[in-house]
C-alpha cells in the first residue's frame, strides 16, 4: 500500500503542481517518509526527468473554442481555469514533453475535409510554438526532446489521431511526416480506409484493410510510430505481424480490469507490444480505469439521452446543461488516482517496466478523470468518447 500511495503521489507529483521540493539526488529510503516527504520527493523526481505523455488533446479543444489560425492567439503560457493542461501546470508538474493530438473526428472520414483539419490543428500548434519560442518547442526526434529539456524548453510534439488525415492518398503520410506528424493511431471511432475500430462493430475489414497494409509500410519506411489505441484486436494483430518496427498504443488501459472493453489492450496484446519493443501508455479516463465506474457512467449517460429525448431538449439547451449538472453531481462516479498505480503495476508484471508509459488523454476525457488526477468538470466534453 505504501509503495501505492508513493506511486500514486510521483503520478501526481509528475503531471500537477504538487509543491516544490530539493532535488534528491542520493538514494532514499521511502518507507522512511511521511507523506508530505514524499510529495516532495516526487515533485523533485518529476523535475529531473523527462517526462512523455503520449496524448492530450489540446489542439481540439483550442479548435472548439475557436482559437484557430485567426484572431487572438490561445493563452497557453498563462494558468488556465479551464482544460487540463497549460504552460504553468505542464512545468509545475515536470512533464516535458506531451504528445499534441491533430484529432480527426470519425465524422470527417464521410464528409470530408480530414486533411484540411490536421493542417489546421497542425499550423495552430507551429501557432503557439511561433508565438512563445522561449518557452516552448517543437520536437520531432528524442534528441530534440533531450535538448529542449536541457533549454528549459516544453516539447510540444505531434501525433495524427485517425488515419483518416490521410484520406485515400498514401503520400500524405510523407507529407504529415515532413510536417513534423511522429505518430499516428490508425483509427478513431469507426472503422476507416486503413481498418476497422474497437468503438464500431462493423468489422468493415476484417483487420487492417489492403490501403492500411501500404499504409502501415510507408509509416515503417518514414519512421512514423504506428499507434495502435483504438484499433480492433484483429487489426492489431494484422498490425504487429507486418511492422518492422516497434508498436505503441498511446492512451490504453489495461483491459485486465475492464473485461470485454476492447479499446483497453489485452494482457495477449501488451505482451505482443512488449515482444515488439514498443509501449503502452496507460490512459487516466474513469472508464478505461474501472469497470464500475464504466458501468455507472453507461447508466448515466442512458438516462440523461433518455431525460433530453423525453424533454424535447438538446445537450446544449440551458435547461438540459442544468439538469444535468444536478444529476451528475448525484450519480458521478469516482475513480481514485492509485487505479491508474494499478494499471502500470500490472504492465510492470506482465511485462516490465520499460514498456509502460502514461497517456493521460488530458483535455479529451473531461471531469472522468481520477481523483488526484482531476481539473474542473467539463460535462460537455463528457460525452465525447475518446
Ligand atoms: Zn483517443
């Protein structure tokens, strides 16, 4: 238990404001220090190292709120009261370098205008980074990340969330590449050109699709990281048996604690991503965490698509955003911090240490995130599934 609240608080201490604390730079007896000791501990641990997350979904959020390539330049040096990241909050916590998701909503895919999306988002991140280059930074290689960290600089790398950016034209993943794009999941929420998602049960492929194949080749060729959150577990498998390269599911849980939840990777996968050199980054959303808390949140949300139909209302009517604001504060359920300990401990087990990572998916999955690991509540993004 000691060793869960000590893992618990260097999460914490990793990816929020904690306090401050010396850098610890000889071996220390932990069992030894109470827990505002190892507060410190943790935060002066998360200082030193270089710290990745996998995904957070800042670009969509700034798209939803407007902050495009126009007008008024997001405020992401200053502490923010709203989303889960900004500059001040990534330092305080030590994080150096989150992976900036050019999220492209499965919607896109039909109506088109997927790539012209990933631009945007793309261009508002070269935005930011233009706009404060002495404090944060592009990064495209781990020796960028290194060097930025030794500049006190924040990496604000980039990876495509739905192959989707790429349409039907397989040269725009050279194209996404040279624009500094490092990785890229190969679906979102329903099945696509590349292959079929855990989110749909079509089975439109059967696995990686033959597009998905020269796809998964040319990711190979460039070194562009295949994601393989959001995929079926037959698309993974198509998947690990035809990369050359190491594998990488950037915000998944582990299914172990959420039977039957696919979007999590099975024990089968994380050892087959393990075999392949590659990682799972444990992702921190209420439902990729627990069961029950995916339970009650399924329930939740089938009684307030019932409350609206029987109310004529919609989820952005003023009176719907109240009720709901008053069911929730009811019937949320909650998900301590030291699940997200469980997760990467069961990583650990199965695999080893050096193939877990975190994902936090900060700024997609709105208040279901842990206590401990919570910012304010933003039931609109709440119905988002990410
Ligand atoms: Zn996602």
């Amino acid at each position: 238990m000691r060793k869960k609240i000590l893992a618990g608080l260097l999460l914490c201490g990793m990816l929020w404001s904690c306090g401050g604390g010396p850098a610890q730079e000889e071996a220390i007896d932990y069992s030894t220090l109470d827990e505002a000791e190892l507060l410190a501990a943790a935060s002066a641990l998360s200082q030193r190292l270089i710290i990745v997350d996998g995904h957070m979904d800042l670009p969509f959020r700034m798209y939803n709120l407007g902050h495009t390539m126009e007008g008024e330049v997001y405020n992401f040096i200053e502490r923010q009261e709203s989303g889960n990241i900004d500059y001040v909050r990534a330092r305080e916590g030590g994080l150096d370098a989150p992976f900036m998701a050019i999220y492209i909503p499965a919607g896109y895919q039909e109506r088109g205008g997927a790539k012209d999306l990933a631009d945007t988002l793309i261009m508002m991140m070269d935005r930011l980074v233009d706009t404060w280059p002495d404090k944060l930074a592009r990064a495209t290689s781990v020796a960028d990340i290194r060097r930025n960290h030794e500049k006190g600089l924040l990496s604000l790398p980039l990876g495509i969330e739905n192959a989707a950016a790429i349409e039907d034209d397989l040269s725009l993943v050279e194209y996404f590449f040279d624009k500094g794009v490092r990785y890229m999941t190969l679906t979102h929420g329903k099945d696509n050109l590349v292959g079929d998602s855990s989110y749909d049960d079509s089975e439109t492929h059967g696995g990686l699709s033959d597009f998905g194949k020269e796809v998964v080749r040319e990711m190979n060729r460039l070194g562009m990281i295949i994601d393989v959150s959001h995929i079926t577990d037959k698309t993974f498998f198509d998947v690990a048996e035809l990369s050359r390269a190491p594998i990488v599911a950037t915000h998944s849980s582990a299914r172990h604690f959420t039977p039957g939840f696919e979007r999590n990777v099975s024990d089968e996968i994380i050892k087959k991503i393990a075999e392949k050199e590659g990682m799972v980054m444990i992702t921190f959303g209420g439902s990729f965490l627990d069961e029950n808390y995916s339970k009650q949140n399924s329930a939740n949300r089938a009684h307030i698509q019932e409350w609206l139909k029987e109310n004529n209302l919609a989820m952005r009517d003023e009176a719907a955003q109240a009720y709901i604001q008053t069911y929730m504060a009811e019937n949320k359920p909650s998900v301590s911090v030291t699940k997200v300990v469980d997760h990467i401990d069961h990583v650990v087990k199965l695999v080893g240490i050096d193939y877990v990572g975190l994902g936090s998916d900060f700024d997609g999955v709105g208040d279901t995130l842990p206590e401990g690991l919570r910012t304010l509540p933003c039931i609109r993004i709440f119905w988002r599934s990410c």
